[in-house]
C-alpha cells in the first residue's frame, strides 16, 4: 500500500465573493462513477490531504472550494494513478537431465 500526499492552491477571492472555509475532498477508484468523501480541510489550515494505504490503481480526487455560507464551487477532478508492483520470479525451478 502507498501513501498519497494530495496538495492544492486555493483561489484567489473577489471583493463579490464571500472569504472561504474549507474544501471537500473525495476520492474514487472507479472513474468518479462513486466517490468517497474526506474531512473537509478547513481553509486556515495547510491545504494538503493525506491518504494512508492507497491500493494501486487508478483514482481521480475531487476538490470542492466552499466559501463561509456553505456556497460551493463546481469542483475539480484529478486523475492520478498509483502504479502495481511487478510480478514476482518463478519458484522451484529444477532441471531433469537425461
């Protein structure tokens, strides 16, 4: 299993838009068909979320922006792939001669 550091920029806010809160991440290991929400990372703190025991595959991470009356952005996905080991080596070789 593998550890995903995921970090991102939060965007810069207009004088007609609200300060930010948070942003949701999700996760899907099925094209973005299912996701699975993580703790939202509120918008004070250091903008990274971290996945412990990662299978290989392929994901795609969702980042949905919300600002402080709970409005949310339209949300960006990611794709990213965590690569499979190789196979492993043949075990008890052996050698008839005749």
């Amino acid at each position: 299993m593998t550890i995903a550091t995921i970090t991102w920029d939060l965007p810069a806010v207009s004088p007609s838009q609200r300060p930010l809160a948070a942003v949701r991440p999700e996760v899907s290991a099925d094209g973005g068909a299912n996701f699975t929400t993580l703790p939202n990372v509120p918008a004070a703190d250091t903008q990274e979320v971290v996945i412990s025991d990662i299978a290989a595959g392929d994901w795609l991470i969702r980042l949905t922006v919300i600002d402080n009356s709970g409005a949310e952005s339209a949300g960006l996905d990611t794709p990213f792939a965590i690569p499979f080991d190789v196979p492993g080596d043949v075990t008890n070789v052996s050698v008839a001669l005749s």
